[in-house]
C-alpha cells in the first residue's frame, strides 16, 4: 500500500500502524482529529478499545436513550482542549507522577507525513500495557477496554485480539464503526496493508477516511459520477436514524422531505412532516437486515405547496465485521410514472364508472374517462338490445354500404363539440357491412390499428362519410373494443388519437381492454335492473285502480310516485270502494320490499281488501282477517312479504267515519278552516304476523273536511324520521288547502315533500274530500 496522501475533495486520511499483537504504535494527527485521541492516549494500547462495542438487546429508541459519556479527560464545552493544566495537574496524556513512565520515548514525526512510533517492546499485549496510565487522563482503562471492546478481540471478522479484519495478507478495505473519545460514533472506510517494520517486525498499516467524505468526493471515478448523477435519491443513515450522507438528487427532495439533510435524524421533529412509518421501517430493516423494497408513500412539503409519490427501497449496511452500521435509503419519484397513472386510471374507473344504474350516464362515464387519458376521441354506442326504450333499429332506412347497428350512449373529445363525431347521442350509427365495427362483433375481438389505414381499397372506400371526417380531423390511429357482459354483447367502444401525435400501443390496448370490461359489467347491470324495473313498474300501474270515483260521499283524487333508488318499484297501493248507500271504503298499503315480488304481492293484497269489503265487516274486523289469509300463505316462513294498512270508511249519511291500522302511520285530517291534525288510533300489527291485534277508531267529519291517506315514502328519509316527516306534511295540507281542485292539492303536496329530486322510496297519496 503506498503512503497515504490526499483522499477525495483533499481529505487527508487517518493512518495508524499497528503491531502483529494488535497493538497501536504509530499514529497520526489526523487520527487524532477524526477520533479525539492524541497518540500519547492511545500508542502501547490495543487497537480494539478504538472499536465500536458489540451491540446489545437495548429496546429503548435511540432518541429516548441519555446521551452517550465521554471519555474522562474529553474536552468538555466552554473548556478549551489545550487550557493550560492546574499547578499539581499532570498534563493531557501524561502519566501521573506515581505512575511509571514507558521506557522508550514516542519518536516525533511531521504531522501529516508519517505515524508516531513507540518502541518495539511495546508491541506486547494489551495486558502488558502499563497499569500507570489507567488512573491517569489518558486512554481508558483496560476495565473500560474489557467492557466496550469487541470480544475476542474485535468480534466477528477481526484478527483475534488486533483489531484487524480477517482476511488474507493482501490489502483488504470496508466500513468499520468507530467509537471516538467524547462516545459519538463514525463510520469510516478503512484499507488496511501488511507493512514490514525494522523494529516491530511484521505490522499492518491502517487508514480510514469517514464514509461521507469518501462517498461524496470529488476523485472522477465512474462510481462517484454514477452517484453524482444517479436519478434515484440516496441516502445513508445511521443506527440513531441521523443522515449522514445523501446524492444531489436527495438534496433536491429536500422541499418534501426535510430530513434529507447531513447531521438530521428522522427523530427530529419538523412541523408538518410525520416520519413515524419511515422510522419504524428502518428500525426494522436495521434489526433483521431485511431488505424493504418498493414502499410507496406520500409526502408533501411543510407548506402544503408541493406533494410528491415516492418509492423507496431501504438496505442495511453492515461493517467489516458484519455490525449492522446503518440503513442506506433509495428513493424514486413515481409522481408522473406512466405506469402509476395507469393504475390510477383504472382506480378512478372503479368509482366514476357505473355510479348509477342508468345505461347512458355509465355509458357517458367511461368516453368521459378515457379522454384524454388514453385517448382524444371515445364513443361508447350501444346495441337496442341494450336501450330497450330506444325505436327498434330495423324500422330506419339501411343501404348495402351503411347499416344501423348501434345507438350513440356517449361520446367525449379532447376538442369543443366534438367536431369526429358523425351522429349526435341517441342517434343511430350506420356502419359498412364489412368494417371493423362488424368484424368486432362478429369475433368478439378487439380491433387494433397502431397507424390507421385509409389507403384506397380499405373499408372506408364505402363510408366516404366517415372518411371525410377521419382525414378532416388527423385522426391516425383507432382501437375498437366490444363491450361484452355475462355472454352478451353489448356494443363497442372506439378510442382515437388525432391530437396526440403518438400511436396507440400494445400497452393501451390492454388499458382500454380493462375500462370497457368494468364499463361492460356495470352497464349490464344497469340494463337488467332497468329491464326489472320496467316490468314491476308496468304490473304495479296495472295492478293499480285506473279511475277513482267516491261517488255522492266524497270528492277523490291520487298521485302515485315510484321509487328511483336501486332497489326499485315498490309495492304502495290504493283504492277506493264504494258500499251500499252513501259509503265509501278508502284503502291505502305498503307492501315490504321492492320489484317484480313486492308488486304481485301488492296485486293480491288489493284484491282481497276488495272481496272482504263487500262482506261489510268493521274495519277492525277486515283486518283481522286479510292478517289470518296472509300468513295461511306464508306457511310460517318469516321472508315472505308483509304489509302495512290503513282501511277507513265514511258513511256521508251519519258522516262518521272509522278506521283502522295494521302498523301504519294514521291519516292526516283537514278541517274545513284549514287546521291540521293526526288522530291518535292504534296502529296495530303489520299484515302478516297472524296475530290479529287491531281495534277500530271513529271519528265524526263536518262538510269539507279532507282526509289524506299516505304511504310511509311520502314522510320518512334518510335523514328525518315520521314525526318530522308527518309534521312536514302537516305544513304542505295547510299551505295548499285552498287550491280549487283537489288533484292540484295532491301534486302541489308531493312536489313541497319530495321536490325535484329522486323519491328514495314509493309514493301513494290518496286524498278524499267530503262532500255537503
């Protein structure tokens, strides 16, 4: 090894030679500057009590810990390390007088040139050292070296009892943790050479340079270029967590991550930064030495003016002697991977794509997404298969060059009014019987084309109309996807780029492969529910009475509102009765759930109530036994559905009028000078049950008084209960009473409740009026 000299950026090397029995007898002041040691202190000593000691299960952090203690003669703050000593003090590193001096003087050497020798005959064993300078203020004392010293003489991968790593008698180089004298740690790098000595024999020369100077020099070797202008943010750490060396790519992420700074643990507090994850993740990599690969996370400056995504990578760097010394951190901005924005793309499809059960909107939501994503064109055109409630396509004009096959659900583009689209949303899209629109359905394989082609003698020869806006609009590259669920096709979708000059990939295929598949499923989703709809909501209206008629005893009317929610049509019903003689029987129920079910159950519910009032029993009585027939058909199942029910009849001869409730909200009641109330009758038991617990409640109505039946949706949501509901409807009878007709009552009633949004459930209103 040749003599040391500069080290990278001008960092001049410690060096110190040490005996074949691991005992130091030349050191440098550069030595003494990186450990705190003069050479008086250390020369004659064993090169281990250098060495950082083994660690120890210490389940304390490092932030929690007490400060380490320095040695005894460190030089303490506000003292000066070269004050002059106290009358009586023997100086720094001399032996007290009691003490016997070494025999053979330390040669004086140039700083900086060469090591301070001892004589040869200090290269005995630690234990021969002199006991004189162990209660002295020079090195510690051997207790103290038996205690922090590495055992057997430096541990693992250290020569036993020299201090020097194990190996060959080549040159051998690594990092080594250093304990200096005022207890502070340093990594270093050391090299170490056999070295020939006239006096002392076989020797080894050792020289370190702290691992921050040596990875951040300045030498032009392509390991410090690599670094220099390496991408990836690196970092090393050491077991406190404190940053002790980072790249300029660190040094630019300092603005979302303060704590890239040299001589800054993650421990340190920084208002609006939270690195408890982080910590707990080097601690761990620290302990296990178990690499943590590709940890994503969010960081934003203190500030709030910057976010940043980073990926970081931690690994432990271990010693010579493999001693874990610390933790070096790799981290990779992916704020604008593509591969990241892919990702979230599809994350983003997951929400916005079929967030209602309406085929167009969801058909809307996916062009909507895509541009300008992945493309700068989309429509999405759906066949009538899947818009039941479209005109058939085989009643419009078809040609041999141009067929009907889709209707347009959605179209989106990176240009105002979308100038590529041919046909409006809703209109039909005609297509060439032999295109790739057809070819898409027919295999039920997408369709892609990297650079479109529009040579003569292509599909678009019979379609100049679509020709013309492909030239006309630099439309260069297409992808065609059908939209397939459950078996079926639905339609296609077809992305475009004109204004990205890039051509579609491989990559993007896979991409839009994936968002027409989310979009396909919940498009048929939305397509079986509006299918199911329809048709409970056709048998309900047909189940329901056409025409009310309350004869010379009451003056009627209705309003019926189904639900727009998920679950679909309900099962409210009304129904108005006439009697022998001036009486009526007015009717309003609820069966429980929603559908297709819910709406028959509601059809045999009504017809019951029907046959049973013209046996003329008191209401309580009709009750009891519509309760006793339905659950006979149940059969004891506990899911078969019930039902709620106010049944009320006026007699316009007595004008008494009685009811009953089978678990329903009671009827408002508007006297004729416009006050509002709710009778107070027994609600009963739901129909059903079998229990039969109904009574009857009679009450006499003045010429003009309105009775209001409802159903539960018109006075319970989500956010208000049936008291608040009934108290909402009490305020709308009052301030529509006067209306001159009795249906505009009824729609001016249900429009102050419900408004212009959705209905959350169904609606009956029945409302009968009585007549002088």
């Amino acid at each position: 090894m040749s003599a040391p000299g500069k080290g990278p950026r001008g960092v001049v090397p410690a060096v110190a030679v040490i005996d074949g029995a691991g005992v130091l007898i030349g050191w440098t002041r550069a030595a003494e500057e990186l450990t705190g040691y003069r050479g008086a202190d250390v020369l004659g000593r064993p090169a281990t009590l250098l060495l950082q000691p083994e660690p120890t299960a210490d389940p304390t952090p490092p932030r929690d810990r007490p400060p380490p203690t320095p040695e005894p003669d460190a030089p303490q703050p506000g003292t000066p390390e070269d004050a002059a000593p106290q009358p009586g003090t023997p100086e720094r590193g001399t032996p007290p007088p009691e003490a016997p001096q070494h025999s053979a003087p330390q040669h004086s050497a140039p700083q900086h040139s060469a090591p301070q020798h001892s004589t040869p005959q200090h290269s005995a064993p630690a234990s021969s050292a002199p006991a004189s300078s162990a209660s002295g203020e020079g090195a510690p004392e051997d207790a103290a070296d038996a205690q922090h010293g590495p055992p057997e003489g430096g541990g693992a991968g250290w020569e036993k009892g020299t201090g020097i790593p194990a190996g060959g008698p080549d040159a051998r180089a690594g990092l080594v943790e250093v304990r200096r004298r005022d207890g502070a740690r340093i990594v270093v790098r050391v090299e170490v050479a056999p070295l020939a000595t006239e006096n002392a024999g076989e020797s080894w020369l050792v020289s370190a340079i702290p691992a921050a100077d040596d990875l951040s020099g300045g030498t032009g070797s392509l390991l410090e270029s690599l670094i220099a202008h390496f991408p990836v943010a690196m970092a090393i750490w050491d077991t406190d967590l404190r940053c002790v060396w980072l790249n300029g790519a660190a040094e630019r992420l300092q603005r979302v991550f303060p704590h890239y700074r040299i001589g800054r643990s993650l421990t340190d507090p920084v208002p609006g930064v939270d690195t408890e994850a982080a910590q707990e993740a080097m601690r761990r990599v620290i302990a296990d030495g178990t690499p943590m690969i590709d940890r994503e996370a969010r960081w934003a400056a203190p500030d709030g003016s910057e976010a940043l995504t980073l990926s970081t990578s931690l690994f432990r760097l271990e010693g010579v002697n493999g001693r874990p010394l610390g933790v070096c951190s790799l981290a990779l901005d992916i704020s604008h991977s593509r591969a990241r924005d892919r990702l979230a793309l599809l994350r983003e499809a997951s929400v916005r794509i079929g967030s209602t059960l309406d085929i167009r909107k969801t058909a809307q939501e996916l062009a909507d997404l895509a541009v300008p994503v992945l493309a700068d064109y989309v429509t999405v055109d759906l066949s009538e298969e899947t818009l039941p409630d479209a005109e058939p396509l085989q009643r419009l004009p078809a040609t041999e060059a141009s067929i009907p096959v889709f209707r347009r659900a959605g179209v989106a583009s990176v240009h105002d009014g979308a100038p590529e689209s041919l046909w409006p949303l809703g209109a039909a899209v005609f297509v060439p019987p032999d295109s790739p629109f057809t070819k898409v359905l027919a295999s039920r394989r997408p369709h892609f084309e990297a650079v479109l082609d529009t040579s003569p003698g292509s599909w678009l020869d019979q379609d100049p109309d679509r020709a013309r806006i492909i030239h006309g609009t630099g439309m260069h590259t297409l992808i065609i996807v059908p939209l397939e669920a459950r078996g079926d096709i639905l339609g296609v979708a077809v992305f475009v780029r004109n204004a990205n000059p890039a051509p579609f990939t491989r990559d993007d295929l896979v991409l839009a492969e994936e968002l027409v598949a989310r979009a396909a499923l919940s498009l048929d989703n939305a397509r079986r529910y509006t299918r199911e709809r329809a048709t409970a909501l056709a048998l309900q209206r047909e189940l329901l009475p056409r025409e009310l008629c309350g004869g010379s005893a009451v003056e009627v009317a209705s309003r019926y509102l189904p639900s727009a929610v998920h679950e679909g049509v309900g099962g409210d019903w009304y129904d108005v009765i006439r009697l022998p003689g001036p009486r009526i029987a007015l009717v309003v129920g609820d069966v429980t759930g929603h559908g297709i079910n819910a709406a028959a159950t509601m059809g045999r519910l009504r017809t019951a109530v029907r046959t049973l009032t013209y046996l003329e029993l008191p209401p309580d009585e009709l009750l009891a036994h519509l309760d006793r027939l339905v659950a006979d058909e149940s059969c004891g199942d506990l899911d078969a559905a019930g039902a709620t029910c106010l049944y009320a009849v006026y007699d316009a001869t007595t004008r008494r009028c009685t009811m009953a409730a089978a678990g329903h909200p009671p009827p408002a009641v508007v006297a004729p000078s416009g006050e509002v109330t709710f009778p107070a009758l027994p609600s009963g038991t739901p129909i059903g049950l079998g229990m039969g617990a109904f009574e009857s409640y009679g009450l006499d109505l003045d010429a003009g008084t309105l009775l209001a039946l409802y159903t539960d949706g018109l006075i319970e949501t989500r956010q208000a209960d049936l008291d608040a509901g009934m108290a909402r409807l009490g305020s709308a009878l009052a301030g529509a009473v006067r209306m001159p007709t009795l249906e505009g009552l009824c729609a001016a009633v249900v429009g102050a409740i419900v408004g212009d949004g959705p209905a959350e459930d169904d609606v009956a209103l029945l409302m009968a009026r009585t007549r002088a």
